[in-house]
C-alpha cells in the first residue's frame, strides 16, 4: 500500500512538473512581448523627451533610463556603433541558479529589436533591446523548487502517517496470524490480547471463544478417554469377580457332586439309586445355573440377539431381563413404530442408550415405573424416549461414562440427545437419523 501511494505520489509530482513547465513557457513567453513593448515604449519617450539635448547626453540619458531593467537588455550604440558604457553593471536580484536543462525547458526564443535614436532626423545611434528570459526563469525556478519541498514534505508526512495507520492496522493481523500457527501446532492456550480497532476486537474475541472451544473438547476428550480407560479395568474386574464369585463355587459344587457319583460306582456295594437321582438332579440344578450366569455375562458383554432378531425384538428381551433383574420396578415399552433393523451400529446405539437409561431410572432414580418408548419419525428419523418417575436430576449431577458414551455413539450417527426432568422423574429424548449408515465409515465407534 506504501509503495502504490508512493507509486501514486510519483506520478502527481510528475503531472505537476510537466503543468509548472508548461505554464512557465507560455507566462515566459507573455513576459518577453510585454517586456519588449514597454521598453521600445520607454526609449521613444526618452529620445523624444530629449530631443534638445546634446546627442552624448541623450544616449547616456537614455542609457541610465534603461539600466536595470528586468526582462531586456538594452543597449545603446552610438553614431559610430560603437557602445555607450553603461555606468555600474545591472545588478541580478534573487538568483537562483537554475541548472540548464530546466533553462532550455522554458526560455523562448531570444528576440532582438534594434531602434535607430533620432534626433532632428540625423542617426545619433541605435538602441539594440534583447529580451532576457533568465529573471522570469530564476523566479520560476525558485517557485518550482519551494512547491517541490513542500509537497516532499507533505508527501513524507503522509507516508509517516501511513506507515504508522497501517502499522496499528496489520499488528493485530499478524497477532491473529501467529494465533492461528499456534492452534496449527494444537497449542489451544493460545489468546488474542484485544486489539484498540473494534472490527479487528470481534475477530479477537471470537478466535478467543474458538481457542477456547478447543481445549475445552480436548479436556473432555482426554477426561473421557481416562474414563474409558478405568471403566475396561472395571468391567474386567467385574468380569472376573463374577467368574471367581459365581462361576467358582458352581463349579466346586458340581466337582463333588460329580466326586460322589464316582465314589458310589466305585463302591462294593450297590449305589444307592435314590442318592444317585439326588446328585444329578443337583448337577443339573447348577448347570441350569451356569448357562444363566452365562448368557447373562454374555448378554452384557454383547447384546447375541442383537443382528439376529428385529430390533424391536431384542429391545422387549431387554425389558424382560430387567423387569426379572429388578423386581421393585415396573418396565414398559412401546416399539411398533420401529423398523426391523437400521444396520449394526445404529442398532446397537439404540439398544446401549435404552439400556444405559433405564439403568440410571433405577439405579440413580430408584424409579418405580419407567417407560420406553421408540419410533420412526419423518426425515428418516429415530426418536425414542424413556421416561421414569423416580428421583429427577439433581442439579449438581456428575456426568459419568454412561451418558458421556451415549452422546458419543448418538453424536457420531449425527444424532442428539437430551436428558431433562420430567416432573416428575427424568426424561431422556434421543433423535438418530438414519439411512445414512452403510454409506459411513462407523467402525471406530467401541461397543463399550
Ligand atoms: N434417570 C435418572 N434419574 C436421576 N439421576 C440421573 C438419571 N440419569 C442420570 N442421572 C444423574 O446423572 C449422573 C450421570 O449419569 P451417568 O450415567 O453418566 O453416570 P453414572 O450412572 O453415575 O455412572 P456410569 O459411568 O456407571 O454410568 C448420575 O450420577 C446421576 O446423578
Ligand atoms: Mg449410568
């Protein structure tokens, strides 16, 4: 921007030049006529106011008459053409100097007129006027420089200006910049001091909320990757604790039924039928025991009917195996606006989030009755709604990993959800779109 104001600045001085050049040459040139009247004008007087003078008085008369004037040089010749001295040199005022380019710029042609001086119709002399452009170029000159420091001047003034208007301007630009490499380098402490201009103050205060935006999302990414984390230990610690807890004394138990059976075959005397029917009627008991343990383990590990059966389906065994796990509360569901299947991923996201709420209805709500409720909406739409009468929300509530997970899976098939109160109770609303899962890569999304 300097450099084209200079460019501009350039151009002006140029222009101006050119218009001093050309308007010196015509007032020059005006100068000299005007001159070149008055002074014959002047010599004719002279030589007729003298007419009764001695002819060496008359030209010397006429020579201190024209001395010293601006624009002509006169001189005065006598009878013999020989010249009549003049008495002191004509003394040049302001001079200038101007180098001589800028003189052959404007100086016109040299004009000379010579009049003959007579006196009672005899040649006393001749006076030869030539015009003197120099006084009127000196004055130009003098002129044209002062207009070219001035308008240096006010050029270097304006161009201070600028530099320092557009110094104030481009800063905060370049802050806004070095900014931005520091996001690049996911460096998200960075922040914009707020600049003085308030158009650049509202692009500061919004990288600022960016910024800021980032290293909230990347604080809870790293807090739910902590919990993800300890909650695999957990469930590997429940896992185990439920094998080592039930799965152990089953299978102790079934090791000395089976330890009696062999001890009664291998007895001398005949085995007692009734001890026999009793131990295997016990082993079978635990057996029944371990495939339930089994399925449930598996079931919560992953959903098996999930794929196999229609969704709406797996989604009445869910609330089966509540209603059996949690004899103090009702469950109900309403399914008949679902479809079969929205593919894996969305089926699964459906079945985990009614799963996770229900288990807070009761766990955290101590609910005595909740309600799910799912169905298709327009624009390819999933809503489903579990609604329970417990406790409510309190409003200080932690989020743990269930509803942290739930948002992820909702929010990666570009859902929503929203847990409220529902006075009474607590409601959470779901919206999933689907139709859209097969032509996504979903695999990344863990099936915690
Ligand atoms: N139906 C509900 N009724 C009352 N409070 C609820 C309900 N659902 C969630 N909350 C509150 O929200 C909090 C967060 O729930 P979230 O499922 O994220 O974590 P959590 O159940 O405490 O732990 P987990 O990570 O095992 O799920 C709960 O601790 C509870 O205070
Ligand atoms: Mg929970």
């Amino acid at each position: 921007m300097i450099l084209l104001v200079l460019a501009i600045d350039l151009l002006a001085a140029l222009l101006s030049c050119g218009v001093i050049v050309l308007n010196a040459r015509s007032a020059v040139e005006v100068e000299m006529k005007a001159a070149l009247a008055n002074v014959e004008l002047l010599v004719s007087d002279t030589i007729d106011l003298a007419q009764s003078a001695s002819p060496e008085t008359l030209l010397q008369t006429l020579r201190l008459r024209v001395q010293g004037l601006r624009h002509v040089r006169v001189t005065v010749l006598d009878a013999s053409g020989a010249v009549v001295p003049a008495p002191s040199p004509r003394l040049r005022r302001d001079q200038h100097d101007p180098p001589r380019w800028f003189v052959a710029l404007i100086a016109p042609a040299t004009r000379q007129h010579e009049l003959p001086i007579v006196v009672q119709g005899r040649s006393i002399g001749t006076a030869r006027i030539t015009t003197q452009p120099r006084d009127e170029i000196d004055e130009v000159w003098g002129y044209a420089v002062s207009l070219s420091l001035a308008s240096l001047l006010v050029s270097l003034g304006l161009l201070a200006a600028l530099y320092v208007a557009f110094g104030r301007v481009l800063a905060p630009l370049t802050q806004v910049a070095d900014g931005l490499t520091q996001l690049e380098r996911q460096d998200y402490t960075a922040r914009l001091a707020p600049p003085a201009s308030r158009e650049l103050a509202i692009i500061a205060a919004r990288f600022n909320s960016v910024a800021q935006a980032l290293s909230e999302t990347r604080a809870a990414n790293g807090r739910l990757n902590r919990q993800l984390l300890s909650a695999q230990d957990d469930e590997r610690r429940a896992t185990a604790l439920e094998l080592h807890d039930e799965f152990g004394p089953c299978l102790f138990a079934l090791e000395a039924n089976a330890a009696s059976v062999i001890r009664m075959a291998g007895a001398v005397a005949a085995p007692d039928r009734a001890k026999l029917t009793q131990r295997a009627e016990e082993i079978s008991t635990i057996v029944g025991q371990v495939q339930t343990l089994n399925r449930d383990l598996l079931n919560r590990l992953r959903p098996h009917a999930l794929g196999q059966v229609p969704l709406p389906d797996c989604l009445v065994l869910l609330l089966r195996d509540f209603t059996r796990r949690h004899s103090g509360t009702d469950f109900a569901g309403a399914f008949d606006g679902l479809g079969s299947g929205y593919g894996d991923v969305t089926d699964l996201t459906v079945f985990r989030c009614i799963q996770e709420s229900m288990t807070n209805a009761v766990r955290h709500g101590r609910a005595g009755r909740v309600t799910v409720e799912a169905h298709e909406e327009a624009h390819a739409r999933l809503v489903i709604t579990v609604r329970d009468d417990g406790g409510g929300i309190a409003p200080d509530h932690r989020v743990g990993l269930g509803l942290s997970g739930m948002r992820e899976r909702v929010g990666a098939l570009g859902g929503t959800l929203v847990l409220d109160n529902g006075w009474p109770g607590t409601v959470v609303r779901i919206m999933i779109p689907f139709g859209s899962e097969r032509s996504e890569d979903t695999s990344a999304i863990p099936d915690a």
